[in-house]
C-alpha cells in the first residue's frame, strides 16, 4: 500500500544467539567494519558492561540510563538495513534475553568449534523452535583446535534436533586450518591471517577442480582428505532447501574465524540472501503484512532506570508495518489512548539517536511513563487490533521473599507486583493460601539483587530472599481439565499459582517432570505460558 515497501523489504532484523565467549561481539564488529558503521573493530559498546562483577551492577545501571548498552545496533550492508538484537549472557542473562527473540526475524548461533552446544545457546534456541523462525549456524574459532566437523553437526542435530546444511567446509583447524571449501561454486577459498580490524583480507581462490593449483595451496594430504570429506558430506548430509531453512527446519552451516575476520564476510552475504525481510505478525483480527498495513508495533522489553533521580524507563518496541514518524498520533492499544511517543530513539553502535522515522522491521526505544507493558500494541488511532501476547518464560532459580519489617506490608505487595508486572521477576504462591508467602523465580540470577535494590530504593522496603532449591517450573496447558488436588506427583514436586491464579508446578530434578507426565494421563506441560 505504502510508497514505502522498498525501505521495508530491504530491512534484515536478526539476533545473534551464542554461549558466552563463542565469539557474538567478535562477529558483531565484523559485521559493522563491514557495514562501515564503524572505522575499527573493537568499538562496539557494551562488551565492558557485559562483562561486569554482580558487585558494580548498579553503577552499571546508573549509567545505563544514559547509555542504554547497545540493545539493538543498526547498519547498511549491499543496499540492506540491517538490525542486531543482541541477546545478553553472562548475569545479564534474564527474560529479556527470551523477549528479544521474540522481536527477531532470524537468530545467528555462534559455536565455539572446541566446545559444540553449549548451555546457553541450549536455551535460546528453543525460544528460537518456538517461532519457527530461520536459524543460521556460524562455527567460530577454526583458528583454533576445532572438534571434528561431522561430530560437531551430529551434535547440532541431536542436541538441538534440527538438520543441518554445511554452505562451505573447513579444510583443518588450529595450526592447520588453511580455509572452507564453497559446496555450492566448488571452490576453496585459504585462509588469510588477517590483522585485527582490516576489513581486507588477502585470500585467495580457486577451484577444487584445478588439482595443480590445489595441490600446491593446500598440499596433498589435505586435499586428499577434504575430496573424501566431500563425498561423504554429498551422501549423507541433508540437501539445501530454502524452505526448509525459512520454516526453522533447517540449519544452513558456516564455518570461520571472528577474530582473524576469516569466512565472516561470506557469511554475511549468504545469510542476507538466505534471510527474510521482516516477518507478518499475528494479531487477534488475523495476520498483520509488514508492508499491507500503516504503522503498528508492539513492546518486546522495557529498561527501568536504576537511577533514583529518573524513575523513567526505556520501552522498546518492534515495528511490524507501515513508517513511524517522529511526532505522529499513534494508539497505545491497551491503554485505549491516543499519544505522541516521546523521545523516539534509535540505539546505535556509539551513541543512541533521536530518530525522525522508522519502518516494519526496526526497533525503536521510547521514553515510558510508566504506561506501558510487555507484549502492548501500538497503531494508528483509526484502527484496533492487538498483537499476540509474549509468552512468559520458565524462570531457573527461585527464592522465598520474607519481608523484615512486617508493618510496611502494603509497600512490599505494591513494590514486588510492580517490578513483576514490569518482567523483571515473576511472583508465585503456594497453591492453597494468599499472598503470605511470595515464592519469586529469574531466569538470571542477577535479578534478584534488581528486586532487592528496587525494593530497598523505589519501595523502602527490605528483604531477605532464602533460596528454594527447585531448577525446572511447567505451565500446565490444559489446566480446566486437570484436577490438581488428585494430580500424582513426585516428592520434589511443588504447585504453586501464579498473580492470574494459573497453576503451576515446581520440581528440583528434571527427571520428576517426565515422571509427573507418566503417572497422570493427559496432563500437558509446557515451558511457556501464554495467556
Ligand atoms: P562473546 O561476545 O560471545 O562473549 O565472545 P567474544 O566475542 O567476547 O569472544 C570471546 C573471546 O574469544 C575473546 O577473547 C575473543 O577475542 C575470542 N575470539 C572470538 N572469536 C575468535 C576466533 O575466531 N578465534 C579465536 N582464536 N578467538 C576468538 P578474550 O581474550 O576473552 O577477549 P579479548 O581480550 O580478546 O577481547
């Protein structure tokens, strides 16, 4: 409808997902030296926050209502605009790590080629399932000693379950990595050391087939075991589908070197082609087309500022159609008002920008009051339509809150429900009685000091949180027709209900959710709740 379909359907929005020290900001400031964005790798903001001791998070915060980390980073690439979500670890991992997936349109992985899956990326990747959205795999550090490629794609199969796709091959690893092999052209491109933060490389290339030119780059023992790794890769790996790859079935496989800026630019290129441009979104009045509709977006994550003086917060939403423009009406659909939103800004590498506008596939932050929730839609005042709800995701660590001074009762059920409903933290009870005990579960651990700060400091309320020994929390999907009095449970099992009353069941080994299957028929778990 609008003039504006071409600005939209260049737009790439993706968030790279990774354990921490698989290489996620490494690739990242690759990708903007690509981009231009930046003149030197080594600039993105953000990785000495990341990287902080739970003992300075507030100085942290405090500045991050100045700074905002770099939550979304945005640069052009080929006549792309491109967005990075980046999807916090370390402390910082929490629920808005979940949240920001759910404003992607694709998901980068990084893997440490000595480590395979790890933890972290365990997690995110389910998150990933969940939407089905595309999933690119970039095997990082093949400068170093890698585990074997066909073990580290049987890995990626069993552990994620989903197929995988080599695009190119490496040819060693370590010492001995001498660069990938291009399935598709046939053609090997070396491996060139390149310094730090040139954009440059010197390698070289040719053809397999050119066996002189071959022999000679590579030498022959090399070749002889690339040329069998190739067939065996020809018989048995899963062939490339582009449909397969867009419906999240489908893994297309990369390997390279972060650091030395080696097979990170070829990524780029087929990840970009492979790619979708932004994704239609469900509303309740049926499925929203990025560029069919004017302005609409949602709120995926909201940044309180920890510092006192500015009790502002940061909402960030997706755009999912039409153009913003700075100083338009919009309709904050659940709060039935029609505003202008304030300070509309965008979070660039070095700085955070006041923007004029903005299209479907952008993320914008905005100035809130105080009116905004998670999972909220935005549009233009003359229509009405909600996007579907952010699910809730399955805290790991839960505490028992007890309250020191029982007399400022009323400040601590006011504080603690703001802070959860904000998502910081998620409050539960125990099943049979009220609000006397307050169960809290984080997905991080870091968010529990955020509550007991928050209390002490916006609340004057002080805590004391005595940790529960529970790691693993089910929703229970077909809640109407499961009586929870007669449920058969394991000893370690736990119900509890959630502020909207939802059961809720909390166990200390995994192994107890599959036996909490078995014994009752019919009951339906799930990892995420919906409302
Ligand atoms: P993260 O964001 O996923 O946590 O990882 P990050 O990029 O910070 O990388 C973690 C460490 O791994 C860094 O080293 C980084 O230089 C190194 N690294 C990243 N990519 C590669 C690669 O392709 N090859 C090799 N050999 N190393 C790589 P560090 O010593 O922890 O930090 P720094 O002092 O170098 O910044």
């Amino acid at each position: 409808m609008g003039n504006y379909d071409q600005e939209i359907n260049r737009r790439r929005t993706f968030a790279i997902i990774s354990h921490p020290d698989a290489g996620k900001t490494t690739l990242t400031e690759k990708f903007l030296l690509y981009g231009g964005a930046i003149n030197l790798a080594g600039s993105v903001k953000g990785k000495a926050t990341a990287r902080h001791a739970v003992s300075d998070w507030m100085e942290i915060e405090k500045e991050r209502g100045i700074s905002v980390t770099s939550s979304v980073l945005q640069f052009e690439y080929d006549h792309y605009c491109i967005n990075i979500l980046d999807t916090p670890g370390h402390q910082d991992f929490s629920e808005d790590t979940y949240r920001t997936l759910m404003a992607a349109d694709s998901a980068v992985m990084v893997i440490d080629a000595s480590k395979g899956v790890e933890a972290q990326t365990r997690k995110l990747f389910k998150v990933c399932v969940m939407r089905k959205i595309p999933i690119f795999t970039f095997i990082n550090k093949m400068d170093r000693d890698a585990n074997d490629t066909f073990d580290l794609l049987d890995e990626i199969e069993k552990e994620l379950g989903i197929a995988t796709c080599p695009i190119n091959w490496p040819i060693g690893s370590g010492k001995g990595f001498q660069g990938v092999y291009d399935r598709e052209s046939g053609k090997v491109i070396t491996y060139s050391d390149t310094q730090k933060g040139t954009r440059e490389g010197t390698a070289t290339e040719f053809e397999l087939q050119d066996e002189a030119t071959a022999l000679e780059q590579i030498g022959a023992q090399a070749m002889e075991k690339l040329v069998g790794e190739i067939e065996l890769l020809d018989g048995a790996s899963a062939e490339f589908d582009l449909e397969l790859v867009r419906s999240g079935d489908l893994t297309p496989v990369f390997f390279g070197s972060a650091l030395t800026n080696f097979g990170v630019e070829i990524f780029l290129k087929h990840f970009l082609k492979m790619t979708t441009t932004p994704l239609p979104r469900k509303a309740d009045v049926g499925i929203i087309n990025p560029t069919e509709r004017e302005f609409s977006a949602f709120v995926f994550k909201i940044q309180a500022n920890m510092n006192k003086a500015h009790r502002d917060r940061v909402a960030f939403m997706r755009i999912c159609s039409g153009r913003f423009d700075a100083g338009m009406e919009v309709k904050h659909v659940q709060g039935n008002k029609v505003m202008r939103l304030s300070q509309p800004q965008q979070i660039m590498a070095d700085e955070r920008k006041i923007l004029e506008e903005a299209f479907a596939g952008d993320i914008i932050g905005v100035f809130d009051p105080g009116i905004f929730s998670i999972g909220d839609t935005l549009c233009m005042p003359k229509e009405q339509f909600c996007y579907e709800g952010i699910p809730t995701f399955a805290p790991e660590h839960f505490a028992r809150v007890r309250q020191l001074d029982t007399m400022k009762r009323k400040q601590f059920v006011k504080g603690i429900t703001q802070i959860a409903q904000e998502g910081a933290i998620q409050i539960f009870q125990e099943f049979n009685t009220g609000l006397e005990e307050i169960i809290v579960g984080v997905v991080g651990v870091l968010q529990f000091e955020v509550l007991k700060y928050r209390l002490e400091n916006e609340y004057n309320v002080e805590i004391r949180l005595e940790p529960l020994p529970y790691e693993h929390i089910r929703w229970i999907e077909n809640k109407d027709e499961i009586d929870l009095n007669k449920l058969q449970g394991t000893s370690d099992m736990k119900k509890v209900k959630d502020l909207k009353g939802n059961p809720l069941l909390l166990f200390i080994n995994a192994w107890s959710v599959g036996m909490t299957l078995d014994r009752n028929k019919g009951l339906v778990l799930s990892e995420f709740g919906r409302d």
